[in-house]
C-alpha cells in the first residue's frame, strides 16, 4: 500500500499546466482521444475471445474484482447479509467508466451489482449488448451499457453510485482532470472509486510497452503512449483537489508466459487505487 499526502497547491498547480491537456479547449486532445475510441473498436469482434488481443484484460478480472469487492466490504458498503455470499455486491448501484466490450460490467453484475457501462466506442457498446444478450441472458436486468461519455452521464446521475470503476482507461484519456471530475460528480459522498492503470515508469515502457507491444504483440501496436501515461502519485494529487481521500493503492504485474496477473510490493509496473469521496 502507498499513501502520500504531501500535496502542495503550486506543486499540483504546476502537474496540471504542464501534463494534462484540456478536452475542451484544444482541438489536438479531441482527435487523439476519438483516434483511441477508433483504435479499440478495431478489437471489438475480438473483445470476447480469451485467447485474442484481450487476453490480458480477462485474466485481469481475476485481480480487479476482488480488488473492487473486497474494497467496498472494507469501507463497509457492503450489508452484512451478502457477505461471503455470490451475490455480495447485491444493492451496489455501480458505473464502469470505459467499459469497452464489458468484460469486467458483466463479471460485476454476475455478483450482484445494479451496474451500467458507458463508452464512447459505438461498435464496442454494440458488442457488450450482444454478448450480454446471447451469453448472459440472465444478467440483462442487472447490466445496461450506454453510448455516452462520462460527463454527460454525471449531469443526468450526479451523487447516484456507491462505486465508479476507471479500469485501463486513463492511459487512454488527455483529459485526465475533467474524466475524474465527472466521475467523482456521480459518486455518492462516501462511494469509492477505483481505477486501474499502468505507471509512467522506464521499466513499464520498456518492458510493458516496447517489448510488450513490439515485440511479444501481447497488445496491439499503439495501444499506449508514453505522455499519457500517469503515476499514482499524481492520480492521488488530482483526487485530492476533488474532496477524494486515496484509502489503498496496490502494485500489480502481468506473467505473460503464463497470462495471469498477480499483485506486487511496487507500483513500477501497474498498480490499482481505491479513494473514497468526502461526506
């Protein structure tokens, strides 16, 4: 776990004028976010194949669920009936922001959660309702995608989720500041948010990135860019400003060899934090 509160206004003040670039005021940041939208739409007939370009973001299911239940029972969100049992996020009205083809919105609904998925990728919000529709039937009233970004989605749900997921969508987005931002809008005081990434670090380029990409294909070509990539620290500097105190922050990495992924004691590669909204 890291936890570092030594935040500064002009230490903040100064990350935020030279690192992160403003959706709404360049027209640079817009084409390159609709460039990534367009980049993983390429994977939506594959989304769903385990042995595909996804691989990896499956077998990251069997990390970030848990991370995100066992995260909620901590913070005491959870009742006390459904603890333990399969249906433990059971009540838990949640948001995953970047849904994609719902890889980890179903596994959420599948225990429990009242959960909506939202993407700006057209063709992978259609892939999410036919997997949903032709393989999870039984999960259709518990899981609803949506076709939107996620500041529109707070003007329409402000304070309305006890948990919103930003799962390997940061090093994707310019706009980190205004995506938080919404995100925390639709957050209940005392909800949690939770967001996974991958860590502005050498050793993460070069081995995650150059060699993962390049070299082994364990990701499509492109998929990550060093500029956008961010650290923890600076995610927890954000949160800050936005009344969200950071509560856990785990190190993880990925064994290609053997696609699983497992958590570590250093954030040098990816890592996944939980901050809680301010009452």
């Amino acid at each position: 776990m890291f936890i570092n509160k030594s935040v500064t206004p002009a230490r903040l003040s100064q990350y935020l004028a030279s690192r992160v670039v403003r959706n709404s005021t360049t027209t640079t940041s817009t084409t390159t976010d609709y460039n990534e939208v367009r980049h993983h739409e390429n994977q939506s007939e594959n989304w769903w194949n385990p042995s595909g370009p996804m691989a990896a973001l499956h077998a990251l299911n069997e990390i970030r669920v848990p991370f995100i239940r066992d995260g909620l029972v901590a913070r005491g969100q959870v009742n006390a009936d459904y603890i333990n049992t399969t249906n433990v996020l059971q009540d838990q009205k949640m948001l995953e922001v970047g849904c994609g083809g719902g890889l980890l919105t179903e596994q959420l609904g599948r225990l429990g959660a009242d959960i909506t998925g939202i993407d700006l990728g057209e063709r992978l919000i259609q892939r999410a309702c036919k997997h949903l529709n032709e393989s999870s039937p039984e999960l259709v009233t518990k899981v609803k995608y949506r076709l939107e970004s996620v500041d529109q989605h707070a003007k329409a749900h402000g304070e309305f989720y006890t948990a919103v997921i930003v799962s390997e969508v940061l090093e994707h987005v310019d706009d980190k500041v205004g995506l938080l931002e919404a995100c925390v809008r639709s957050l209940k005081p005392g909800g949690s948010i939770f967001i996974t990434t991958i860590n502005k670090t050498l050793p993460m380029w070069i081995g995650g990135v150059l060699i993962g990409e390049y070299v082994l294909n364990l990701a499509p070509k492109g998929t990550h860019h060093w500029d956008k990539m961010i650290s923890p620290l600076d995610v927890q500097r954000i949160l800050d400003t936005m009344n969200c105190q950071t509560v856990l922050i785990n190190g993880s990495t990925y064994d290609f060899w053997r696609n699983t992924w497992r958590w570590i004691n250093s954030t040098q590669m990816c890592y996944a934090l939980q901050a809680v909204k301010q009452t």
